[in-house]
C-alpha cells in the first residue's frame, strides 16, 4: 500500500520526522474520512432498512385486501403503484424486443 511505500522511503532516507509532521496527520484524516464515510452508510441503510420493512407491510397488507380505501391513497401506495408500474413497463418493452427479433 501506500502507507506502507511511505514508511519505507521514511526509514530508507532517516527522515524520522516526517513522520510526526506528513504521515502521522494524513493517517489521522484517512481515519476521519472512513468513519464518517461508514456512518454515513450505516444511517442510509438504516433508512432504506426501515423503509422497506414499511414497504413490505403495506404490500402484504394490500394482498390480504386489508386496506381501506383511504389508506390506500397515502405515500406508500403512490410508491408500490410506481414500482408495478415500472415492473410492466419493463416487461412491455422486453416483450417488445422480443418481438422485432421474431420478425
């Protein structure tokens, strides 16, 4: 690694104190960066997690018909109703594909 190339060239030209003046303090920074980084990811996946769970719930909840039609106008529906609606898309259009290469 680099770190690694660093500490090399550090003890191969004696220069010790570059050491406490460029490597110790970019080392310092890299740290920051990845744990900022990995909380970052942690807090995005906490939400999706959650979303999904949410997700899921109402689907399920729609499939039994347990849904009153009132809350079926709510954000999570407009979602679900969004991904079908992407799902037939999608398959439109491959079924559309597979047609010209039948012709």
């Amino acid at each position: 690694s680099l770190w690694e190339e660093a500490l090399r060239l550090i003890y191969k030209y004696n220069r010790l104190d570059i050491l406490e003046t460029n490597l110790r303090p970019s080392i310092l920074e890299a740290q920051r960066n990845h744990l900022e980084f990995l909380d970052s990811q942690r807090t995005m996946f906490t939400r999706y997690k959650k979303r999904l769970s949410v997700v899921r719930e109402l689907k399920e909840k729609a499939r039994q018909g347990l849904l009153d039609e009132e809350a079926q106008e709510g954000p999570e529906t407009d979602l679900i109703s969004e991904t079908g609606r992407s799902i037939m898309t999608a398959s439109e259009g491959s079924s559309k594909y597979t047609h010209r290469s039948e012709e």
